[in-house]
C-alpha cells in the first residue's frame, strides 16, 4: 500500500475548546480561560488626527486615562490577554462590563456582537496561514469600539495587522478621518481576507486530488479527502459564526457605527458572503470527489470482474470436455482413436476461440 503523503493544513490550537476548568464559571467571572502564550502582556497604542500622529507602548493607567479623555481617535491593541490584572484596569478605565470583560477572557468564545452603554463589543476568529510550515492558526480576535477609541486583543503577537498599522502612519489617509467604527471595519476586512485567502489556498490543494483520481484510483485517496473535509469543516466552524455576527453587525442601529460607514460594513457583509460561500463549494466538491472515487473503483472492480466472467465462460465447456474424457469407463470409443487427443485439442481450441471472437463482437472485452 502507497504510503500517504497528506499534510495537515490545520493547527488546532487547544484554547478554541471549551475547558473542563471553565465549566459552571460565572458569566462575570474575571478569569483566563485560554492558553497563555506570551510570558507578558503587552499594549500599545496609536493617536492620531488626519495632520497628528503618535505611536507608543501604554506602561501605566495614566496613559490609558489620557487616551480615553482624548479628543482624537485612538487604536489600542492588547497582544497577550492573561494578564487578567492589566485587562481589569482597561475594563476599569473604558467602562467595559464585566460580563464582556469575561467573555474577551475566553478564547473558545463563538463569534458574538454585543452593545453595552459605553460601546459595542465584537469577537470572531482570527485564521492565520504560515507559509513556512503551511499550517493555519487559530486565535480569537476581540474588539471594544468606542465613540473615539479602538480597543482589539489578541491572544498572540503578528503582523497580521500591520497594514492597517502602514495606513494609518501615512499622512492625509481616509483611515485617520473615517472614526473608530471605520478602524474596525478595516480590521475585519483583514480578518474576512485572510478566510478567503486561506480558503484559496486549500482549494488548490482539493482541486489536485482530481489530477491524482485521473493518473491513479490509490488507496490513499479517501483517507486524504476525509483529512480535508474535516478541515474545511472545520474552517466553517469559524466563518459561518462570524458570518451571522457581521451580517447582524450591518444591521445593527447603533451610534458608535456613523451611517457614512454603513456602505463599508455592507461590503464587508460581501466579502464574508464570498468565503462562505466558497468553503460550501469546496465541501461539495470533496464530497463529489468521494463518489467520483467510488465510482471509479466501482468500475475498475467491474473490468476485473468482466475479465475473470470471460476467462470462466471460456474454461467452463472446456472443463466440460476434459471432464467427459476424464471418467473411468472402459466403453469410451475416442480413447482408442489414433489422434483421439489432438482432435481433442482441436476442439478445445476451436471452442476457445469461437468464444473470443464472439465475446469481442459483444464489445465484452
């Protein structure tokens, strides 16, 4: 049996489960439920009007009030969320309720909108694809937006975000100007392209099994289209919820998204319709590759067995003659003919080949 050479695309990350440990926990319950992955939390911000522009890293809840009590727009990313001490005081200072202050807590948490007094909180996954180990990752990305201010966190440090980051350092650009709602737009739009991008990347992959089925119906095959069925599904996992918050997100009558920003929260409703839609055209393509594989096999099994039904039919009236001439009575003539055993093979060989001639006639063979 051919070995398999299927690689796993996806990295499961445990921290997208459920824990044992967070079971019975209280809604309000200020407590990391994830994986750390940082030895410290980290925060940084930036300040900026369309002529202004400051970038630093927030040591103290000093600087956390000043950004709150500026005037201008602000992003402030949290990379490293375990730090549960350092998030009571951004909840603190932003007025952000315990119950989502929880819920930024909980990495496993389903894409979710919520609208409190002060802001609205989202949450979705955030899929990243390594190009080094050709792996996808798995993170959760949440988002606090304010009348002035963008507050995301992230379980882990990356670049994914940084071309947002290269707009906004670019003097005069619409991202300065747009509010805090258009900041979040833009960092969802990088979220939805990175589920199209990936998708992309494992539809090429899906697309080559058709190559293989056609050049060899191996084995390995069903097990390699399982292996990616379970991983599309399991993107989906991922982008059907936050399909359904962001089309809620459009929809949602609110005075921290401006309505001259509705137009971009309705394209990015688009571009999620787009990955949702293509991780369902790749799941039923897997799907009409396994009964093209049964199929294929199906067929192969039926030439093998047209090819054996042939060689049977041939032997039986041949195993017929030597039958009769096998038998042990005295009273058989043709035993005494002189060329009783070549006319024998005559025979045989005759019948043979009459019966060739006619299964090739019937287009049997």
């Amino acid at each position: 049996m051919k070995k398999s050479t299927f690689k796993p695309f996806i990295q499961v990350k445990s921290n997208i489960r459920k824990k044992k440990e967070g079971i019975g926990l209280s809604p309000y319950a200020v407590v990391f439920r994830g994986e750390q992955k940082m030895d410290q939390t980290r925060i940084h911000a930036m300040d900026f009007t369309q002529e202004d522009f400051t970038e630093f890293e927030i040591q103290s809840t000093d600087q956390l009030k000043a950004l709150h009590k500026s005037k201008s727009l602000s992003w402030i990313w949290v990379n490293g969320i375990h730090d549960t001490a350092r998030m009571a005081e951004i909840a603190g200072e932003f007025k952000i309720p315990k119950n989502i202050l929880s819920d930024i807590l909980n990495p496993s948490l389903r894409s979710k909108l919520e609208l409190f007094d002060d802001g609205l909180f989202v949450t979705l996954k955030l899929l990243q694809y390594n190009e080094k180990t050709e792996q996808v990752s798995v993170e959760n990305l949440s988002l606090i937006i304010t009348e002035n201010t963008l507050i995301s966190f992230r379980e882990d440090v990356g670049p994914v975000f940084d071309p947002v980051r290269e707009r906004i350092r670019k003097f005069n650009n619409k991202i300065r100007i747009s509010g805090s709602d258009y900041l979040a737009f833009a960092l969802l739009d990088v979220v939805v392209d990175h589920y199209i991008y990936i998708l992309g990347i494992l539809g090429d992959k899906v697309e080559t099994l058709d190559d293989k089925m056609t050049v060899h119906v191996g084995k390995e095959l069903p097990a390699e289209i399982n292996n990616y069925k379970r991983e599309i599904n399991f993107l989906r996992k991922s982008i059907l919820p936050a399909k359904e918050m962001i089309l809620s997100l459009a929809k949602l009558d609110t005075e921290f998204i401006n309505n001259a920003n509705r137009l971009h929260f309705r394209e990015l409703q688009y571009n999620i319709n787009e990955a949702s839609d293509l991780s369902d055209t790749y799941r039923e393509i897997l799907y009409d590759q396994i009964s093209i594989y049964h199929t294929l096999v199906s067929s192969k099994l039926n030439d093998i067995m047209r090819t054996l039904t042939v060689f049977s039919v041939i032997f039986i009236p041949l195993t017929f003659i030597v039958g009769v001439y096998g038998t042990n009575f005295d009273n058989l003539p043709e035993l005494h003919w002189k060329n009783g055993y070549f006319i024998m093979w005559g025979v045989m060989v005759l019948v043979a080949l009459g019966m060739l001639v006619y299964f090739g006639r019937k287009k049997w063979f």
